[in-house]
C-alpha cells in the first residue's frame, strides 16, 4: 500500500486538502484534492475529486472542526479516507513564521503557541492555519504533522534585501523586515531549474515570478533567495488581483487624514485594487475578453501589471549580475501567453529573447520558451506548493 501525506491549507472561511504520495511523477495529479467553502455558512460545500470523478456535498458547515471531520467522512466513505488509505504524515502550509522558522517544523503545543504568537504579523492567515492544525491533529493523533512556512525560504536574505530603512528600534520592537512569502513554490521552482541548465544549482542565478491572483518576484543566487517582493505582509510587490503591491506609502496617510478608517484603507488596498481595481476585473481571462473588445480599463490594468514586472525583472538582473534563467509560474505565469511574450520584449540586448512558439505551447510540464539563440534561458515551471510540503512531511514519517 502506498504512503501518502496529507496536505491541509487552511483559510478564514476555507480548507483546501490534498492526498499526495510523494514518491510519484510530479505531473501526476494527487490521489485525492478536495476543497471546504463556506464554513460557517448553512450552504456549505465539500467537493472532492478522486481519480478523475468529481464528488459535491452541499450541507451546512459550522466550523474548521466540521469542515474537516465531514471531509473525511466524505473520503472514508469514497474509499479513499484516513481509514481507507494509509496517511503517514499530514503537512500544514503556514503563512507567516517571523524571525523563529526558516525551516520546516514538526508540531508539538509548543510550535502552535509560535505560530499564535506570530498572530500580529498574519492577522488574516496565522489564526485560520492554527484552527486547520488543532483539528487535523484531533482527526488524526497517531502521525507525524509539520508545519511548513511560506516566508521559510526568505528568511536567511541578507540585510540589505530584508531590512527597512525605518527607525531600527522601532523596527527591532514591532518585528519588521522583508518577511517574503510563496516561500515554497519559489524554493520548488527553483529547485527545477538547475536540472533544466544542466548545471550545479550553486551556480545558478535565478528570477523566478510567481504569478497568480498574488504575485512575488524572488532573486535566487546559487538556491538561496538574495531579494523578493514581497514584503512585511503579502501587500507588497507586483500589482495583483485585488492588492495594490507597491505604492507611495503616504497614499495611505492621505486617505486617513480624508476620512476613510484604518479598516476601510485595508479592505482597499488588499481586495479592491490591482487588476480588479482599475479594470473591474482580476481574473486574468476576463481581462483578456475585455482586452479583445478594447475595454481602456482592461488595458490599462494589463499594462500597468507588465510594467510593474518588468520592473521587478530589471531590479533583480542587476542584484544577481550575471542571470541565467527567468522562470514563470503559478497560474498567471503558467498560462498566460500574452503576460510572458510582453514582460520578455524587446531584451535582446540584454540576452533575453523568446521564441513566440514556444511560448504559445501547451502547459504540461516544464518547458523552455526561449530561443535557442537566447543566453538567458526563459521557462514555464508549473508550481506544486502540496508536492513540497508533502515531502517535507514525509521526512517525518515513522
């Protein structure tokens, strides 16, 4: 019988999941992915997919506590549950581990009350993915759980990426640096790369874009993250979906002093800015359909989001010196011909130069996209977040 870890991310009002042997193909899709949405709300649902058949539950789904136990049930009775198939570790993404995780941890009740004490730092995350580890611990007592912490990889950058130029006692008391986040699909990402050079990983310097509804850029030399993007908080960086990424922080001074609260200026920059901001929209296949009809806005959006990354990708060129590979992932980066194609125009000089043929293929595994002729090499990576902290899971399995 196959051993497999469970993969729990757990949200405010959601519990994404997925059963992963860790010894497969990583293009092979999981055992079992499945998806908790509106927890607390009568019109609950679980949906689970296994082996290609999709399962739906609509049902009212009070808690975090219930939102797992009935996904279980739901597995067990599928025949693919804790008691159905044999879990030797279960895996929990973590959002922010401060200044005390820059590796995986295996959780005892002292790790949690770390992570609780980390609240401050991720009030919209940290809390949601302790509710996940208490109750996964609960549901499954016998086996090994491990955190794995999305600002892990960043935490070693050096001074002068991590540090803010602000009061140093006022950062040292509220715990302010360059945090970084992705941490984990930038560090699996680039961890591809090196194998498609055909060189030593430490030998490798590396942008790696990770484009989805949140976006971060990371500067790798020799697999250690030198720069990102992100900040303090996933707030910084790239435009995105729905977050502003970097702007004139007296922005947000001059709307207070105008009347807006604290709250209201929150709830702006993180979910009614970026893409969504300016066009409306921040699906990115939305946009594209405003796009071909001439919408401004979607334009508008379009080309601020490329300017923005083109920006971020000249920075770290000179960070690093000498670049051999730009990589893009996550969904945006996976996918969209059009984000690739203009982000990479018009760097020939720069030893950048995309193959339009290459980039117009399919999405189905890593793939080069740039020209033969190109001295720095351009790929699609997809990103497998779950594949990763599966394996760090599975290195404490009994």
């Amino acid at each position: 019988m196959s051993r497999h870890a469970l993969v729990v991310n757990s949200g405010s009002s959601s519990i994404k999941f997925q059963l992963v042997d860790p010894s497969k193909d990583a293009t092979e899709p999981p055992y079992v992915s499945g998806l908790v949405e509106r927890i607390g709300e009568d019109n609950g649902t679980i949906v689970l997919k296994v082996g290609g058949e999709k399962i739906e539950v609509t049902e009212p789904i009070s808690d975090h506590a219930d939102g797992l136990d009935k996904a279980f049930k739901l597995m067990d009775d599928n025949g693919c549950g804790p008691h159905s198939v044999e879990i030797a570790a279960v895996g929990h993404r973590v959002v922010h581990g401060g200044k005390l995780f820059s590796k995986p941890q295996l959780i005892d009740d002292q790790i949690v009350e770390m992570i609780r004490d980390l609240i401050p730092l991720a009030p919209l995350h940290n809390p949601a993915n302790i509710v996940g580890i208490e109750e996964a611990r609960k549901l499954l007592p016998d086996v090994p759980h491990v955190a794995v912490f999305d600002t892990g990889f960043f935490h070693d950058m050096p001074p002068a990426a991590a540090l803010y130029p602000i009061n140093a006692e006022v950062a040292a008391k509220h715990d302010i640096r360059r945090y970084g986040f992705h941490g984990t699909s930038h560090e699996y990402v680039s961890g591809q790369v090196p194998e498609l050079l055909g060189k030593d990983p430490r030998e490798v310097n590396q942008i790696t874009l990770h484009l989805g509804n949140g976006a971060s850029a990371a500067a790798v030399r020799g697999g250690l993250a030198v720069d990102t993007s992100m900040g303090l908080t996933p707030l910084a960086g790239l435009m995105m979906g729905t977050r502003t990424g970097d702007i004139d922080p007296g922005i947000i001074f001059h709307l207070y002093r105008q009347g807006m609260s604290i709250d209201e200026i929150d709830n702006l920059c993180n979910r009614q800015s970026g893409l969504k901001g300016v066009s409306g929209v921040n699906d990115f296949r939305i946009l594209q359909e405003r796009m071909d009809d001439n919408d401004p806005d979607a334009w508008a959006a379009y080309q601020m989001y490329v300017h923005q990354l083109r920006r971020y990708i000249g920075s770290y060129m000179l960070i690093l010196g000498r670049l051999d590979a730009i990589t893009f992932t996550a969904g945006v980066g996976e996918n969209h011909v059009g984000i690739r194609r203009d982000s990479m125009a018009e760097l020939e000089n720069f030893g950048i130069k995309i193959d339009p043929e290459r980039n117009a293929g399919p999405n189905d595994g890593p793939r080069l996209i740039s020209a033969d002729d190109s001295t720095v090499k351009v790929f699609v990576v997809p990103t497998n977040e779950e594949l990763a902290i599966a394996q760090y899971a599975m290195a404490y399995a009994h």
